[in-house]
C-alpha cells in the first residue's frame, strides 16, 4: 500500500488526499494553522467572509469532481437577472450595460487570442482602445491584476469569456468556502486520512511520496528551491457590513480601472445578521501603490453605488492580499512555463501557481490530480473512483 504525505490542508491538499485514499493509498496531511481550508477559510460569524473573492464555476473540472462526491453541497442562488442590479462604472459614471464595442471581445465567435501579444494590444486591433480597456479591467473579477491588458491575450481572453458566460458560471457554497472545505475533510476521514493540525512542516520526509499544497513562497522555503516564482496579483481586500437599504446594487464593475465590488448577502442571507449586508471589495493595486490608494478607490465605488453608505457601516476589515491570487502568464508563456509540479525524488507541488492548467481554483484543483497520478506511479487517474 502506497502512503503519501501532504503538506498543506487547503483546497488543493485536501483534493490530493482525498483522491490518493480513494486509490488505496495510506496518506497523512499536515496543515501548520488550526483549521484547514488556507485561503478558503471563512470568517466564523457574525460576517463570515471569505479570504478574498472566492467562486466555484460550474464549468471546471472540480465541479464534476466535487458533484459526484456529493461534495457541493447548498449553494446560494443568484440574483434574478432583471432584479440583481448589477453595475459597471465607466468614465466615471454607473450604468447597466458595457460599451458596445466591448461586445465583440465577448463573443464566442471572436478569433483565439494569441499567448505571445499582450490583451490590450490584441483587443484594440479588434475593437478599438476604448473597448479594450474596459473589457481588460472588466477581467479583473478573475484575475486580481492592476494592469490586466499587459498580461497573455490568451490568458486573459479565457478568463473573460469564463466570467461573463451566461447564464452565469460563477457559483457560491452557501455558508461561505468553509462549508465545502469541512465537507471536503469529513470526506477525507472517512476515508482514513490522518490529519494533523498546528504540524508545520520545515523538513521534508524522506521515506514516502510527498505532495506540497502550499503557496508557492511557502513551498520555495520549504524546498529551498529559489525558481519556484511566478507572477501574481497584489489586491486590496476590503470586506464591510452595512445596515440594509433597498436598492443597493448586487455587484459594481469599475471599468475605468480594475476593482470589483460584490454584495454577497444579496445570494446568501446566511453570512450577516439580519438587517445587515456583506459586501467585499477586491482593488488590484501596482508595485507603488499603498493600501490607501485601493481603498480610496474602493470608497469611489461605493459613494457611486451605495448611497449614504459611510452612516451605515457596523463593521469594516481591510487587507492586502500580495501575490496570493493565483498565476498570471505574461505575453510569451502559458501555463506550462509555471513551475512543475513533479520537483523530482519523490516531491510533487501543488496549487494554483504551478503548471496545471484551469481558472482560479481549477488550477489547485488539476494539479493535486496530477500530483496524485504522479505520486502512484499512474499516467491518470479515473476521476469518478480514482
């Protein structure tokens, strides 16, 4: 019998150790905080807010992988489309629709983007500077990014289509990602997987198959290993709760710039108290910029959308999440120029810096897979019972 460790309880460490159970092999996770989850954590009530803006599409892999598992679970239910209010800032003022050039970047029938030219230039060919813009600060819902137009027209183009698909991709675990992270763990048990808490891990074991599901700075500590770098985002997170007032929007878009603000009590009442709203805010911020400039940006938002929301706020958080908002691929590289997942010796690395390929999660969530199939010595695993 095959035993595996795996360093990290997160999304990606807990796939991995479910799917090496379910082949028969003996596995043991270390996770070096108290809860499991890493960035899938949700905040215990009364706001229980996710780290970041987090969404499962339906159009991924793990979607079928968590459905047979009957791991999903609730999920909250979107707003109807006629009455979800949803925003998009341009040249400073709000309005329901995008320009009408942004159109044509959208649609299914528009040329594959190339992965050696950058989005901007790509989408201005196509429909012109303005459209480009907007559509490339649009992409930031999915890509954390303060420059979304420098990075791979293929890459961005992908991310695009995926969050602006109707109907939408995009869905929400009732409760927060906690709820499915704690399904994902009873899974795991039952299957037999040993989990440690509070074990951090500083030296490798050299007697099994070892998976790393662990940010990628985590993961160059561990292994010493100075190449495992990748290009990421820097977001400013600000997460409030106002007194409730109708007419609130469900989602604000700016796209003068890249920033994103959603009211996620819109979906799921079960993340405030009544009476209140959770909205979380997501700002990508460049190398010189402070916390002060996201959340200054932020606060234009939501004087726009919210209105008089400065005397309704019971709670406010703010932070700054730096490069732990996936991979970016810069004009020349795709996924598989990320670093590898098979380090060799017996060492594999996870999650959604590395070269796996998917949206967001779905990167984390390919590559435990892979690493699994590795560590086995399987060219691939049968997602239904592997």
């Amino acid at each position: 019998m095959h035993r595996i460790t795996v360093i990290g309880g997160g999304f990606a460490g807990l796939t991995a150790a479910i799917t090496a159970a379910e082949a028969g092999a003996r596995v043991t996770v270390y996770e070096a905080h108290h809860t499991l989850g890493g960035r899938a954590r949700t905040a215990d009530a009364p706001y229980r807010t996710n780290e970041g803006p987090h969404a499962l599409y339906n159009g991924g892999p793990h979607w079928t992988w968590l459905k047979q598992r009957d791991l999903i679970g609730a999920l909250a239910p979107l707003p109807p489309l006629e009455t979800a209010r949803f925003r998009l800032r341009h040249h400073g003022a709000l309005r329901r629709t995008p320009p009408f050039a942004m159109l044509k970047l959208l649609r299914r029938t528009s040329r594959q983007a190339p992965v050696d030219t950058d989005f901007l230039s790509w989408a201005t060919d196509l429909a012109g500077e303005e459209a480009a813009r907007a559509a490339a600060n649009y992409s930031a819902v999915a890509l954390f990014h303060h420059d979304p137009g420098a990075l791979s027209a293929a890459f961005v183009q992908e991310r695009l289509r995926r969050a602006t698909k109707l109907p939408p991709e995009a869905h929400y675990p009732r409760g927060g990602w906690a709820s499915l992270i704690d399904r994902m763990a009873c899974r795991a048990w039952n299957l037999g997987v040993r989990i440690e808490t509070l074990s951090r891990v500083d030296t490798l074991p050299g007697d099994t198959p070892v998976i790393v599901a662990t940010s990628l700075p985590a993961a160059r500590r561990l292994l010493q290993d100075d190449s495992l770098t990748w290009p990421s985002g820097r977001t400013v997170l600000i997460d409030l709760a106002l007194r409730t007032r109708r007419g609130d929007a469900f989602a604000v878009s700016d796209l003068d710039a890249p920033g994103w603000l959603e009211r996620f009590t819109a979906q799921d009442p079960t993340l405030a108290p009544a009476g209140e709203q959770l909205l979380q805010g997501q700002i990508p911020i460049g190398p010189g910029q402070s916390r002060a400039d996201g959340t200054a940006r932020a606060e234009q938002l939501l004087d726009l959308a919210f209105d008089g929301w400065r005397d309704r706020v019971t709670w406010r958080r703010e932070a700054v999440a730096d490069g732990r908002t996936g991979a970016v691929d810069l004009p020349g590289t795709s996924w598989r120029d990320r670093p590898a997942v098979d380090r060799g010796n017996g060492v594999y690395l996870t999650g959604d810096q590395v070269a796996a390929p998917g949206v967001l999660s779905e990167v984390a969530f390919n590559s435990a897979l892979t690493a699994v199939s590795l560590a086995l010595g399987r060219t691939s695993l049968d997602l239904k019972h592997a």
